[in-house]
C-alpha cells in the first residue's frame, strides 16, 4: 500500500481526537481553562504587533487560507494522476474536501464567537480555525503520501521541516490577527491529525472498493 498507517499513528490520532473533544466541550461550557490561557496569549499578540510583524502574519495566513489549501492539494493529485496514481489522488482530495466539512461541522456544533479586534474578513464561528485544520490538513497528507516515499533522508528532513514552519506560523498568524483563540488552533491540529490518519486507515478500504472497477483495476495502491 502506498499510502499506511502504523498502530502508533492510529493511537495518537484517537489520543488526538479525544483530547480536541474534551476542549469543545471546555470552550462550549465557557469552562475557565482555557479561556485564562486564551486570553493571556490575545493580550501578548496584541503587544507585538508592528508593521513588519503584520506583513509576515499576513503572507503566512494567505498561504495557509482555506482555498489554497485545496488548491495544494489539486496539485498534488495532479502530480499523482501524471504519475498514473489515480487511487491515492482521489484520497487525497476526498481527505481535504470531506475534512473541510468535518470541520464545518464541528464550527456549527461549538459556535464560539471571534475574539474581540478581529478583522472584518474573518466572518463565522471562531472554533476550531478553518485556516490552522486545513493548512495542518495539508501537512499530515504529505506526512503520510509523500515524504515517506521520499528516498533521501536529507530531503525527507528539509521537507519535513519546511511543511512544519509554514503550518506553525499559519497558527501564529490567526492568532496575532485575532482571527481566533489559541484553543481554537490547537483544537485545528488535533482534528486534522486525526482526520487524516483515519482517512490513511481507510485507504485499503478505497483502494479494495475501486480496484473492484475496471476502470481502476490495473492501478497500483
């Protein structure tokens, strides 16, 4: 299979999603943690903000923006289909788009409202952030699809790191504009972890499913 999931990855995922659980329902009851931590960490953003700061938060919450998660992943499936990986192409698009509606959800279900000073661009409920989920999204499926099929270690840690430094600062970036809580984004990491390693479980079960058709029954999973 190209694309597996270890038993250690699956019991960080489920630790992953329980824990995220827990702290929709801290936010949800207004339960005093995390809220004092959240607000702690709004009053310090709010005391570095200057106008270099507000260039670099702004470029890394573009690329880390919703729409271009997706298009990152277009991409990839595109470079899949080239490569005639029909099978992990189509698992890749369906993790992103399904997991932007499981997040949807989960925004709907905890309705939690923008901290105050936001900008008039981030509209909606604030947990967990849209950006952080798919952006972090993002990283896990090529965690799981391409870096481990990546032959030299060198790269595999330049990637690694490069992948991880954008989605840290795409974090940062919602928070220091106030867009939303750090809860908000720590949840967004533990869904999308979660979401991607289970959908990495599901995999055979895809590949099993369309292999089944003609269409696909020559290609490699």
């Amino acid at each position: 299979m190209i694309i597996s999931v270890k038993n250690k990855q699956l019991r960080y995922a489920i630790i992953c999603f329980i824990s995220a659980l827990i702290l929709s329902v801290f936010v949800r009851i207004k339960f005093i943690f995390p809220t004092i931590i959240d607000n702690s960490i709004h009053s310090f953003m709010a005391g570095i903000q200057t106008g270099l700061n507000d260039i670099l938060m702004t470029v890394f919450s573009f690329l880390g923006s919703p729409i271009l998660d997706v298009i990152y992943v277009l991409i990839l499936a595109a470079i899949l289909l080239l490569a005639n990986l029909r099978i992990p192409a189509i698992w890749a698009v369906a993790t992103i788009i399904l997991g932007n509606i499981f997040n949807a959800i989960i925004r709907l279900s905890v309705d939690r409202s923008r901290p105050v000073g936001h900008l008039l661009s981030d509209q909606g409920s604030s947990f967990p952030s849209s950006h952080v989920f798919g952006i972090f999204s993002v990283i896990f499926i090529l965690s799981l699809l391409v870096i481990p099929n990546i032959e030299s270690p060198r790269k595999q840690f330049l990637i690694s790191w490069a992948i991880i430094v954008i989605g840290v600062m795409t974090l940062m970036s919602r928070v220091y504009f106030n867009a939303h809580y750090l809860s908000d984004t720590i949840a967004a990491v533990l869904f999308a972890y979660a979401w991607v390693i289970f959908a990495g479980k599901l995999y055979p079960v895809l590949a099993k499913l369309l292999t089944s058709l003609s269409f696909f029954s020559h290609d490699e999973v």
